[in-house]
C-alpha cells in the first residue's frame, strides 16, 4: 500500500505549495489594497472588513496584520534595492535631481515631520516623482535619510520647501549639490502654496481689522490645510459671517439662467444648504455672484439681510483670490513640468492685483491701499527672487511663450551660460547676430543691443516653432502640457545642451503638497512606532512610501526583485492633453 501513501503525499504537497502560493499572492493584494486606501493593518480583523472581502472574492483567507507588516517590509526593501540599481546602473549618468520637503505638524502631535520626495525628468523625457520619505524633522533623521542616499549625492539640483532650512539643513544640502556658495539664488525655493497662503492669511487680516469684520482667521493655520483647498478655506474663514446668510436663503425658487452652461450654478446654489464643505468656496462665490440679481429677488421675498456691501465684500474676495488659486491648482501637477510658468504667473498677478485695487473703489474708501500695497510688494519680492533665480530663469526660457516675457539680461545669461556649457563651443567664440545682415548689425548698434548667441541657443530662438510640424504647434504652444518635454525628446540631438538643461530645470517642482491630504488626514490612524534604530523602519514610512509609489505605477503588476524591468513600462499617471 505504500506506492498510494507516496501518490497521496506527492498530491499534498502539491495542494499545499499551491495553497501557500495562492495565500502569498492574495497577502500581496491585501496589503496593497490597505496601503492604496490607507486601511490600518489591524482594521483587517473587524468582521466588516473580513464580511466585504469575503463578499467580494469569496475567499476565506485573510492575512494578519504582523503578517501585512511583514510584507510591507519586504516590498519596502525590495523597492529601495531596486531604485539603488536603477540609479547606479543607469546609463544617463547626467540625470539631476530636485528634492521637495514638505515639514507638517500633526494635530496630536508636536513634533514636526517631512515628506521628502525627489523628481527627476527621465532618459524618455518623462516627469517623474519618487518617494524619498517621510519621518520625523529631525536633524538625525534628515542625516540618516538624505546623506546616504546614493540618488542625491551630486546628482541634487534643486530644493524646494515649504519652510526655512535652517543652518544644518542648509549645509547638508551644499554638501549634496557639491556647492559652496549661496545656493537660494539659484537652487532653492518656497513652496508657492507657503507663500500664497501667508501674503493672503496677512492680507486678509488686516483688512478684517480695518473693516471691523468678524471672521474665523485667528484660529486659521496655514499649515493644516494645503494644496487645492488652501485657498477657498481660507476665503471662507474671511467672509464667514456674510458667506453662511447665503446657507439659509431657498434656492428652491431660483429659475435656471439661460447662460448658465448645463446649469451647473444653478445645481450648486440648489444644494447650498446642505453643503459644508469649505473646499468648494469658489465655485460657490461664483455662482453666487453669477446669480446676485435673482438672488437679491429672492432675499426681497425673505426674511434674510444681505446688504450691498456684502455682496461687494464677497465679490471683492472671490476676484483677489481666484487667480491665486488658479495659479496653484495648476502647481500642483507633478505629471507635467511647470516651473517655467513661475516667472509669468507672478508678474500676472502682480498685474491682476493692481486691476482689482482699482475695480473696487468703495471698499477702498476704507483705506485698505496698505494691505493692498503690502500684498503687492510680497509679490514683487516674489518676482525678484525667482529672477535672480538662475535654475527658473532658465527653466522660463526653455518654452517659448514664456521666454518672450524674460529681461534680455537674462536670455543673454542664459546664452553665456549654455555657451560655457556646450562642448561645441569650447574653442569657439559666440556667433554675432550682427554678421548675419548689415541691416541688424545697424538695428544692433542703435538700440544698444547685446546680439549674442551661441549657435545652439540662436537656433533654439529663431526657429524652434518652425521646425514643429503644423498640426503639433498647437499643443506645443500651450503652456501646460506634455508637448514641451516631447520637444525636447525630438530634438535632443539638435539641441543637446539645452535639452539636458531643460531636464534638470523642468523637473523643479514649485510646489510640495500635492496629494498629502488623505495620508494626513490617516495619518493618526496609522500605526506608526517610533524607534531609535535606523534598521527598523517605522510603519508609517512603509506606507507612506508604497502609497506615494502607488499613485504613479501598477504596483500589482511590478516585481521589485526583478532589477532589469523598467518601472517606467507600469507608469499608470500619464497626463493627456
């Protein structure tokens, strides 16, 4: 009978293998479906969670969460191991890196953490942003995560941060760049959701003050609220008592405007009732104001008292902010460059605040010009540092809709420094304009023209849209879009330096909070033990890190230990036109 017994064994084993291989692979989905959505490992042992998943899959295996935590290690591990190989063994040797920290505070916390996250513009000219990770803000920490690092050792462009680094920091990052100098004047900047979000905070509260308004700034933090909703929280908060009379009016009465597209305000005002959320103050305002004749018809008819400088109050709110949130809501893409729009976008609004200034004549009779000049000089400060800022001075000259507003000072910085890059032109001396035509040598002397160029930049400024096929102009001359790294794929070879400069200074990010909101808001959820050994890394990281990965590629398809595939084949974040 023994032949049977090893059959039956040989069967066992094969159920078995397979079993512990399925249970491997459902573990693997598990975990990724917690850390996508943020689910503590613990949540998985509730009789909801194991009901839905059974449901769904109809399967009774579930792992536990030492087992989860185990994994996440793993995949942690395998992941760091991987990008370590990518970046060692790539063959772009040239490839920089712009590193973004973003300090926060938790609510039930005191002490300070970091995201940290590197982008970089890879050899397919793709945006790319990596997870680095996010930690405690300390010096220790910062040490431990950044000076090892073999991606950023002189690979390190640009800093970004939505706070001051202070000396140690500030060190450790010239230390990274290999640089010695004062490195904010050319590879340093404030997050623009920072800046904006204090210039409007300050802005606000002075007018309050002014006009004797009771609002709900003083409680207000700029660091508890961030990307796309900074902003319309923020106007809330100044507008409150006037914004929540509208709350109590019924819109039930309100007819459709007949150029209200697909009725979309009239949809919004209707739910204005039970809406709350503080995140949609924009399109409120603008549908309020879009509205204001039927709605005055509407409070003649009620009980309610909205006065004529409310509705100026509201209004004046709504046009000093609006393009500051369209400016940041556009920031805080990472799938497509931007930092070439900072230098148009300030000087816009620079422009745009001394328009609103002038259309609001009987709000100014209460003397708010100095908080309007103080916002306006913040912005001017602004522009100033983004020109004396070499890294986004070129970064604005490699589009040309944006290059045609820079100083010619500083497209001719531009040209000595591509000239003293570009290896063409070491025995050369740059090429004159004026031996072009007799009739600009002329133009040249009598306007005091400068008329130098390196053959690559001349080339780049005086037929870059010629060469672009005519059906492709109209997606390269938008601003925003993935046809500005597409050109500088095509003609890499015709522009070799510019186009390795335009991937190092496209790849800056000029802001640092997009997407944190829902990790934060887990965050305290999240088990996340401190420790004081470098070896073990916190949960918190763990997740944070996979989650971060997450939203670019198909971690379910990739496999980490698998050195030779290229992640960039699993990129599931693609920006379409």
């Amino acid at each position: 009978m023994s032949p049977p017994t090893k059959v039956s064994n040989s069967r066992s084993a094969r159920k078995k293998a397979g079993s512990k291989s399925m249970n491997e692979e459902l573990s693997k989905r598990i975990l990724l479906l917690c850390i996508e959505h943020l689910i503590p490992f613990e949540q998985i042992n509730s009789s909801s969670f194991r009901l839905l998943f059974n449901f769904n899959n109809g399967l009774s295996f579930i792992p536990d969460p030492e087992t989860l935590t185990h994994l996440a290690n793993e995949m942690y591990s395998e992941y760091q191991n991987y990008f370590k190989h990518y970046f060692e063994n790539s063959l772009d040797k040239a490839i920089k890196i712009s590193l973004s920290l973003h300090k926060w505070t938790p609510s039930n916390s005191l002490e300070p953490y970091v995201f940290a996250n590197y982008h970089f513009i890879n050899e397919r000219f793709r945006l790319c942003e990596l997870p680095l990770g996010f930690f405690p803000y300390t010096e220790k920490n910062m040490s431990q995560h950044l000076i090892p690092n073999p991606v950023l050792k002189e690979r390190l462009l640009f800093v970004t941060s939505n706070h001051d680094l202070d000396d140690y920091n500030l060190q450790m990052v010239k230390y990274l760049m290999d640089e010695d100098g004062d490195i904010t004047k050319s590879s340093q900047f404030h997050c623009l959701t920072k800046l904006f979000g204090e210039y409007l905070l300050s802005f606000f509260i002075e007018v309050a003050e002014i006009l004797s308004l009771e609002t709900k700034l003083a409680v207000f933090d700029i660091g508890s609220i961030t990307g796309a909703k900074l902003i319309p929280v923020l106007v809330c908060n100044f507008i409150y008592p006037i914004y929540i009379k509208f709350h109590h009016l019924s819109f039930e009465k309100l007819d459709p405007l007949p150029d209200d597209k697909d009725r979309v305000c009239w949809g919004t005002l209707k739910k204005l009732e039970h809406s709350h959320d503080k995140a949609y103050t924009m399109r409120i305002l603008s549908c309020l104001i879009t509205y204001r004749a039927n709605i005055e018809q509407l409070i003649s008819d009620s009980t309610s008292s909205i006065s004529e400088s409310d509705w100026e109050l509201i209004t004046f709110a709504y046009e000093i902010t609006i393009k500051f949130h369209e400016v940041l809501i556009t920031t805080l893409s990472y799938d497509v460059p931007v930092s070439h729009l900072l230098s148009k976008w300030v000087k816009m609004l620079i422009l745009h605040v001394l328009t609103i200034t002038k259309r609001h004549s009987q709000l100014l009779s209460f003397n708010i010009e100095l908080p309007l000049k103080k916002l306006f000089d913040n912005l001017k400060e602004t522009h100033s540092k983004i020109e004396a800022n070499s890294s986004l001075i070129l970064a604005t000259y490699l589009h040309p809709s944006t290059k045609r507003f820079l100083r010619d000072d500083d497209v001719n910085a531009v040209n000595s420094f591509v000239e003293s890059l570009s290896k063409e032109q070491e025995n050369e001396k740059p090429t004159s304009i004026d031996s072009f035509d007799n009739v600009d040598d002329m133009i040249l002397n009598l306007f005091d023209c400068s008329g130098k160029s390196t053959k690559e930049c001349y080339n780049y400024e005086s037929s870059s849209m010629k060469e672009i096929k005519e059906t492709e102009r109209n997606s390269y001359a938008k601003e925003v879009g993935p046809s500005l790294l597409s050109f500088w794929s095509t003609y890499a070879r015709k522009y070799p330096t510019l186009s390795q400069l335009a991937r190092n200074v496209l790849a800056v990010p000029i802001t640092t909070d997009r997407g944190f909101d829902q990790f934060k808001s887990a965050f305290t959820h999240l088990n996340s033990p401190s420790s004081a050994s470098p070896e073990i890394v916190p949960l918190s990281q763990l997740i944070y890190f996979l989650h971060r990965l997450g939203t670019t590629y198909d971690l379910h398809a990739i496999d980490p230990k698998n050195l030779d595939l290229d992640i960039e084949d699993y990129r599931i974040t693609d920006y379409e036109e």
